[in-house]
C-alpha cells in the first residue's frame, strides 16, 4: 500500500516513517514541504522509501495525492487545534485511506459529523486520534473495565520526560488552551475549569509524584457518553520539573486576565529555551490512568493502568496506534468504511509489542476502594 506520511520528517512523523519503512506491505513515501529534508530521511531509512516535495495547503492537493497514487495518508503535521478538514477531504477525494495523529478536540470530536458521508461515498476509512488519546487511553479503559456494571470516574495524567524531544507543533498546541475555559464532566455535571489550571498532585507506580494541570483533549468529551460515566473524566499533564509546570500555571492565569491573549505565540520560544532545565529533570516519563466504578460483581473498585518508558522513548507512544492501524489496512484486514474518532479499534494487548520494542514497563495495580478524586 502507498502510504504518504505528511509531515514525515517531523517529531512524530519521522517516527511512524521508521516503523512503517521496513514493511515489505508498505511502499513508503515520506512527504513536507522541505523536499531536501523528506530525501534525506527517505535515503537513510532505506527500503525503497522516497522523499517528495508536497504541501497539504495548496489548492491541488487532492490531485497531487492522486498523481503519487497514495492509498494512505497519514497526517502528522500539526497542531490540529486550528485545522480545519481540508487535508482529510483530499484524502477522500483521491480516494485514500486517512489517519491523523490529531488531539485537538474539537477536531477529533466533530470529525465523523463532517467526513463520514465523504467517506463513505469514497468506500475508505478515516479516523482521526489515532495517537494516545483517544486510540491508547480508550483501549485501557475498555481493558481495565470490562464487564463493569458502571464506571464512575476516569483520570488520565501523562508525564512526558524532561529531556524527551520536543514539537514545536505540540507546543502550540498545548498553549493554544493555557488559561482558557474548559467544559469538563466532573461532579455528574458540565463544569467550566481553566486550561492549565487546578494543579493536582498525581501519583505514579515509577516515577516520583508530580503536579499535573488540566489539558483540554477528546477525551473530555468522547467519554462521558461512550462510557456513561457517572461523575467524573479528568486529563491532566504533570511536567517533570516544577518550575515548568507553575510556569504554565502562571500564564494560563495571565491569559485568564487578558494579559497574553494567544500564549501560542510563545510556542518557538519556549521550545528553543527548555532545554534549560533539562538538568533538573531525566529521561523518564510515563503515564497513568486510574478508573473507579462497580466491577462485574458490584464491588465499588479502583484500579489503575502505569506505563513508564525510559531512555526519552516516551514520545513513541503517540505514534504507536497510526503505526498498527496502517499495517492493518496495508495487510488489507477488515475495517469500518467511514469517518470515525479512533476508539475502540484497537485492544491494549495489541500495543504490547510496541511497548516491549521500546523496553517500556506497564503494569496494573488495584487500588481498592476510591475514596475521593
């Protein structure tokens, strides 16, 4: 399959494009703007992968994609907080497949209302979130609950290491909400909360507790209706270094105020600088998800899912879902026709040999009885 990862030579692209290159199913074209950059990757991973000059902003992208004979388009090119769909609609439009690494929520949240009947004519897949959240965070929780009478509560903290890369696009991202408002179901109702705000300390089964902030992702909203969760989903990033992580705090209250209207614009500057306090932190990150409700006998249950991967590997693991789905479509397996949020398409153990390919440590641990947040 002829598979165009936009963005190829980015953080995340040149990652899914090293995973994807030594697939005999996959012809590899590795694609951005900077022609020079897409060869050069191309030329050191071999394999019969090319680097080509294109831009997913012109007004013929769908027919460039037609003229390399793409049958998969894997977006990386973020931030997605801002995109609209014109990327996905080309992809229809020359008849490919799509997948995106998207964790804006918006995007992710409306994208099925928006593609669906496109895709649908076009007789291909499309699912946008194929990244840790939802792909990876929907597979724990249908792991972890399974045959659950009800869930009550879903907490998700992801802690990135200090000294893993850094995207100037994630960044971006992550800025675009600092200080604004939130809706969030919390208390069995939708509350308005600060992006970036309410710093909680969170605990972990191999990392020293950290401080983690609300962030602003699908999940917020794609899972109190999946899952019926009665009181509460919760997102939160814990930074490694404190100061860091009262840094944001400090301008999302800015923000809040109106004095630094679009924290975005910081996102090359901060990403250029953090490498300051690089010292302070290490190469250790990881991620938590606790979930609480009454298992398969009714017993009120806590129960928590761990991740830790070392050596700055963490960033792999946004890339691992767009990696297994495009296998899955190259190896021509069953998948829905259509445009859809990427939940429920992949099962936890399926991220297992990824897991172990980059020597991270998972672990559940029952925590008993939840007695409060």
């Amino acid at each position: 399959m002829k598979t165009l990862v936009l963005g190829g030579y980015g953080n995340f692209g040149a990652r899914i494009c090293l995973a994807l290159a030594g697939d005999a199913s996959i012809q590899l074209l590795v694609g951005g703007r900077d022609v020079q950059r897409a060869r050069a990757l191309a030329g050191e991973l071999g394999h019969g992968a090319q680097g080509v000059a294109i831009d997913h902003t012109a007004a013929n992208f769908a027919q460039s994609l037609r003229q390399l004979g793409v049958e998969l388009l894997i977006h990386t090119a973020g931030p997605f907080q801002q995109q609209d769909y014109a990327v996905a609609q080309a992809a229809a439009e020359a008849g490919a497949h799509y997948l995106d690494l998207a964790d804006g929520r918006r995007f992710v949240c409306n994208f099925s209302a928006a593609l669906q009947a496109r895709f649908q004519a076009a007789g291909r897949t499309a699912v946008s979130g194929a990244s840790t959240v939802p792909a990876l965070s929907s597979a724990v929780v249908e792991h972890l609950c399974q045959r659950w009478q009800r869930i009550d509560a879903i907490d998700i903290c992801i802690a990135p290491a200090q000294t893993a890369p850094r995207g100037k696009a994630t960044l971006a991202g992550v800025l675009s909400y600092c200080g604004e408002p939130i809706s969030v179901w919390n208390g069995g109702q939708w509350r308005s909360m600060r992006g970036w705000g309410q710093l909680t300390s969170v605990q972990f089964a191999r990392l020293r507790p950290r401080l983690g902030a609300l962030c602003d992702i699908p999940d917020l909203e794609l899972f109190p209706a999946r899952y019926g969760v009665a009181q509460r989903v919760m997102f939160r990033a814990a930074l490694e270094v404190g100061l860091a992580q009262r840094a944001f705090a400090v301008l999302a209250a800015l923000r809040s105020r109106g004095l630094i209207p679009q924290p975005a614009v910081l996102a090359g500057l901060l990403s250029r600088t953090a490498t300051v306090l690089d010292f302070m932190g290490t190469a250790l990150g990881g991620m938590v998800m606790r979930v609480q409700g009454l298992d398969a006998a009714g017993q009120s249950t806590r129960r928590a899912w761990h991740i830790a991967a070392d050596n700055d590997h963490g960033p792999e693991i946004p890339c691992m879902a767009a990696i297994l789905l495009a296998r899955r479509l190259a190896r021509a397996e069953p998948m829905p026709v259509g445009a859809m949020p990427c939940m429920g398409l992949l099962k936890l153990e399926e991220f297992a040999p990824e897991f172990a390919h980059w020597g991270m440590v998972t672990e559940i641990v029952e925590e008993g009885v939840a007695h409060g947040a």
